[in-house]
C-alpha cells in the first residue's frame, strides 16, 4: 500500500511539471544560446497563461517572515533585504534558519522610506544597503553588518541623500550612484563621496538621459547605464541605455517591467512573456511565453515563477524546482531573487526561501 501511494505521489508530480512546463519547440532560446541579437527567430509555444490548482506545498520551503506587505526587495549571497508598503526596512538571514525563526533586524533610530502609493528599490553594494524613498524625494543609505553567529543587522551610521524628483531606481558602480526618478523620467548620476552625513546638503548629479516617464530598473555594466521607461505616445514601455558619462540614448526594445542583465544580454517582461535582448540591440526573443509571473537570475541560470501554482523552472535545463498551493495570492504578488544556490520570493505577505537542488 505504501508503495503504491508513493508511485501515485511521483506521477501526480511528473504530470504537474510536464503541465506547468508546456510546449517548449527545439528553437527555443535558452543561456546557452550565442545569438542574443536575433538573427534566428525560433518558434515559441503562445499558450495563454492558465492555473494548475491547488497543488502540495513542497516541504523544502521555508517561510522566513509572515505578515510583511512586501514593497521592493533584495538579496546579497546568504540574507535578504525588504520594504514594506509602510515604510519599514527590515534584514534577515536565508542560509542555516533556525526552526523558531530569527527576528528581522530593523536600522536603528527608526529610519524608514517614505514611499508614497509609489514603487521602491534596494540596492546592496560592499557593506551598505542603499533604498530609494519616492514621496521623501531621497535615497536611505544604511551599514549592514554580518555578525559571527550568521545573523545580518545593521550598523549605527546613516546617510539621507536628499533633491532628487520621485526616485524608483538606483544602481552604483565604484565612483558613482545613478538615480532614476519617475515622475520625470530623468537618469542621473553624483559621486559616492557626496553621500556622506558631511556633505552639507543635496550632492551636484549629472542628467544622463530624460527619454519618456516612469523611469525604473536601472541596471549597469563597465561602460553603461539600461532602464526602463515609458512613452505616452503609444503607451508602452522601453528599454534603453546611455553611456556612463551620458549621450546618445538608445532604445532597445519595447519592455513593460522588471529588467535585468546577464552578460551581454537584457531579460525582460513583455505582457506575460519574458524576453531577452542583446546589449547591442537587436531583435527580441522570446525566452518563455504564457502565465509567467516573476523572473530571477543568479548570473549563470534564469529561474521562472509561472502559473497560479507558484512553479519555479530553472532554464538552464529547464529542471522544475518546486511548485507549492495557488491559493497564496495573486499573480502579480510575486517578487523572486537568485542566491547562490538558493531562491528567495515574496507572495501573499510572506516571504520563502528554497535551497536549489544540484
């Protein structure tokens, strides 16, 4: 009887993936693939997205934070990073979590973003965490602290960096801080060292680019800034770029949200498909169409969220790695991060975590 149950458990199972994970045509790009820029045009299966039901929660999954209305998130390589809707900044380790649960580490002195009804992001850079406050008009830069027990908190010291418009992104490299502001669409940039609590008030920035409104998701490499913005025109959004130092700006492609870089190419939504795209420009491609709902990347595999299931497939391979119940919370809930070895998301005021399996 025992046996047989278990032979039943494994072919519900195999059949869920085998449904979450559709049509996949032998064209289909995937990170292997040399030709970002488009010069084949593979055919991708267009299946309007659909829900897989209530399925089993995989008993891998832990919840790391309950009650928490998730605004924007991050990780570095063993804890995550969060804002809540109300404007709490909170930390938490993802790798070794006790059953019982750490505490998140909030800054001292009550520090929190002003957000507004608006977007948020965090950025970790070395030993600091850098959030954007978009009704306050400023960036938070806080100290994090990774202490011997292998909790994170957060240091004494913090800076308010103040005079920007609405800002929704940031991104930083060795010299620089780049700030989208949304409301203007403007991208700019002003040195680390007029950060500091010495500055004496708002730091001199560079205007990079004002292509559209809504700017958001800066990203960077060695020599250039990419983003998203949108254009009242036709009511869409695009990618472009523009070099560090400003310029020409180039649109890439049309992108409504999320953008991210892996190497020389941009992944991205387009409605409910993710695409990529080279760096250089090029034709868009189509990495997986239908009911996908977030993405991640930890520089080597792209990882999908997709269905009502909460199923996650790895690319690299397409693995499926956990599918957990569809009643958690809405499709657009769902905010997914890479770590090494490890997936972190929040759904439904909840925040999990996953070990990736080899």
């Amino acid at each position: 009887m025992l046996l047989a149950r278990s032979f039943l458990l494994c072919m519900k199972r195999l059949l869920l993936a085998a449904v979450l994970l559709g049509c996949r045509d032998e064209g289909a790009p995937f990170l292997d693939d040399d030709d970002y820029g488009g010069t084949k045009t593979p055919k991708c299966c267009d299946e309007s997205p659909r829900d897989v039901g209530v399925v089993e929660i995989d008993p891998a999954i832990i919840t790391l934070a309950s009650a928490e209305d998730v605004a924007c998130m991050t990780v570095d390589d063993d804890a995550v990073y969060w804002v809540t809707r109300e404007g709490r900044i909170a930390a938490l380790q993802t790798t070794d979590v006790p059953s019982t649960g750490p505490r998140p580490a909030t800054p001292p002195d009550g520090v929190r973003a002003d957000l507004g009804e608006g977007p948020c992001e965090l950025v970790r850079d070395g030993d600091e965490l850098w959030v954007t406050s978009l009704k306050e008009g400023a960036l938070h830069r806080l100290t994090v602290v990774k202490n011997v027990d292998r909790t994170v908190s957060f240091g004494a010291s913090h800076d308010t960096v103040t005079g920007f418009d609405a800002p929704t992104s940031v991104a930083i490299d060795a010299t620089h801080v780049y700030v989208a502001e949304h409301d203007a669409g403007v991208v700019k940039r002003f040195a680390r060292s007029a950060a500091g609590a010495d500055a004496g008030g708002p730091p001199a920035t560079e205007t990079l680019a004002t292509e559209g409104t809504r700017a958001a998701s800066l990203r960077l490499d060695d020599d250039t800034v990419y983003w998203l913005s949108f254009k009242a025109e036709d009511g869409t959004s695009r990618a472009r770029k523009v070099a560090k130092t400003g310029g020409e700006v180039t649109t890439l492609a049309r992108a409504e949200h999320v953008l991210e870089r892996i190497g020389g190419a941009l992944y991205f939504f387009d409605g409910d498909v993710v695409r990529t795209v080279s760096t250089e420009g090029g034709l868009p491609i189509a990495v997986r169409t239908g009911a996908t709902t977030a993405f991640a990347t930890d520089g080597a595999s792209l990882y999908l969220a997709a269905g009502g299931g909460m199923s996650v497939v790895a690319v690299d391979g397409t693995r499926h790695l956990f599918t957990f119940e569809s009643d958690t919370g809405a499709r657009g809930d769902v905010k997914l991060f890479a770590q090494p070895r490890r997936l972190v998301w929040t759904r439904a005021r909840s925040i999990f975590t996953r070990a990736v399996p080899p």
